[in-house]
C-alpha cells in the first residue's frame, strides 16, 4: 500500500510540474530534444488528399548531428545531414550537398532553433492534451499575430519533448497541412546507419550561383519577423532567361520570389492551390514578379508589389 501511495504521489508531483510549463517552455524543451535527443520516427505527411510517409533517424556521433530522412513512397530518395551538410540521393542524379542546420521537409526548421525568434510574429498557447502515437501529447497553439500568416499547433510528447504532431492552419482554422508522428522510438545510442553515415566521404558543398549580374531587389516592406535567407541569380533551363531568387521566413511559414521577364503567355494574378499554397503575380514594367508560399494571398501581394531596385 505504501509502494502505491508513493507511486501516486511521484505521478501527482509529475503532472503538477508539467502543468507549471509554459507554452513558450515546453517549446523550448521540444528545440532542446531535437537537437539532443537519439531518436527514430515514422512520419506521415498529409496535403489535401495528399499523403506522404517517412522514416526519420536522429543521433549524435562524435559530438555532431547526425540524421536521415527516407522518403517510402516513390523513387528511391534519401537526406542524410552529418553536422551542418545535408546530401540529398536520388535514383536519376548524382548525389549532392547544401549547408543547411535542418534537413528540410520535416518538422519546421524554427522548431529546432531559437523559440525566441518566432514571438516576432506568433504567441504561444497552452492547449488540450491528445494521445498520439499512442504516447500523450500537450498541445501548444502558435496563433498569428496579425493577418499575413497562419496559425499552426504543435503536440509535444510529454516523456521525451520531441514532437508528435504539427497542423498548419488557414484563417478560416480549416487543416492545410499535418506532419504527424505514428511510432516514435527514443534510442540509447545513435542508430547504426547514422555511425557508418558519418564514416562516409560526402560530396564537397556546391557553392550558391554567382550574383555577377544580380539585380539589388530589395522590400519596403515584410511582415513582422519575416526575413531574406537566400539570393540567387541563375538563367532558366531550356530558355536561358535571367531569373531572380528570393526565399523568405519567418521560421515556420516560407516564401518564395521569382522576379523575371514577363513571358508571352500571361500567368494567373492569383492562384491558391488545395493545400494552401498561394500564388500571385505581380507586373513590375517588363518584368514579371511571382510570389509563392503558404501564407494569405493578400501578404503576397503586398510583398510582391514592395519590391524596389536599389
């Protein structure tokens, strides 16, 4: 009797001190076990009427992130990240590398990072608890803080902090998309694939494009938080035409900027597809500017018409 009282009192304590969290703790404590943690997890990612599974794999070997994203459906295609290289493998091209903190495609890059950085433009929430992979998950609500982005949640595993679940949500709080987790495995030592992984003699990072005849495109204005992480400067395949490339975040919410001579055949001015992705073009004089990304067309516009040479 005095084992179970003792047990019950442990397990009061427990979830006493999980209730004491805030939102913005258990965010940290998730960054935190992504990065740290040994892990393994099968993942399914749903677009519309779009789904996609993955197996992820993380460790530490010899006092570096190690991980590997396998796409199960499809042509063969690997990422594996050893530090701060990813090499991507695909069945019909020679393998390559980036630099890049994440592999991309799984959980929002940002969720591994400095939490402080997404207050610029979401408030976090505690929420309800679901069960999840069978494992209990807290809820935390990310809701925007203005109009240019959406909201998203996040279900934190309350044993090893790692997420469970991730919903984008549009303004209408209708699912545009979900990654969740449906096995997750915490391991005591990095997985054999990620050691023989960081053994391996990857190809040298390519260098981004050379910006010798780049434009200075520059924005009057970007939502609160919202950032310029890439430039490039590259011609078309096929028609040689200079386009100009700008990719945006905010940490969860990315957009894309092509700026280009407008074609022959004019695009769309607007264009949302099913899973939320939004589109609009924009006519700067001769030229053409798209803008792309899961965010209110209405932030696109904006966005594309901001646009100045300086």
């Amino acid at each position: 009797m005095r084992l179970i009282l003792l047990a019950l009192l442990v397990l009061t304590f427990s979830t006493h001190a999980e209730e004491d969290l805030s939102a913005k703790a258990w965010l940290k404590n998730m960054s935190q076990a992504l990065r740290d943690k040994q892990f393994k997890v099968s993942i399914i990612q749903l677009q519309a009427d779009h789904i996609r599974p993955l197996v992820y794999i993380h460790g530490i070997v010899d006092n570096q992130e190690i991980a590997l994203l396998e796409y199960l459906n499809g042509p063969p295609k690997n990422a594996i990240r050893v530090g701060s290289r990813v090499t991507f493998i695909e069945h019909d091209q020679p393998a390559y590398s980036v630099s890049a903190p994440r592999i991309q495609g799984v959980w929002p890059a940002a969720l591994a990072g400095d939490i402080s950085l997404l207050e610029q433009g979401y408030q976090f929430v505690i929420g309800g608890r679901s069960r999840i992979a069978g494992r209990p998950g807290q809820m935390i609500r990310l809701l925007a803080k203005d109009e240019n982005r959406y909201d998203a949640q996040v279900w934190v595993d309350m044993e090893t902090y790692l997420p469970l679940r991730f919903d984008t949500l549009n303004q209408e709080k209708q699912l545009l998309e979900q990654t969740m987790v449906v096995e997750l495995f915490e391991l005591s030592e990095p997985a054999n694939i990620l050691i023989e992984a960081a053994k391996q003699d990857w190809p040298a990072i390519i260098n981004q494009a050379e910006r010798t005849d780049g434009k200075n495109w520059q924005f009057t204005w970007l939502p609160q938080g919202f950032d310029i992480v890439v430039r490039d400067h590259h011609r078309l395949i096929g028609i040689h035409e200079p386009v100009e490339y700008i990719a945006l975040t905010d940490g969860l919410a990315n957009i894309s900027v092509y700026v280009a001579r407008s074609g022959d055949n004019p695009m769309p001015n607007e264009l949302l597809t099913r899973n939320g992705l939004s589109m609009v073009v924009v006519k700067v004089g001769a030229l053409e500017v798209v803008a792309i990304g899961k965010v209110p067309s209405e932030t696109l516009e904006r966005i594309a018409n901001s646009l100045v040479l300086k």
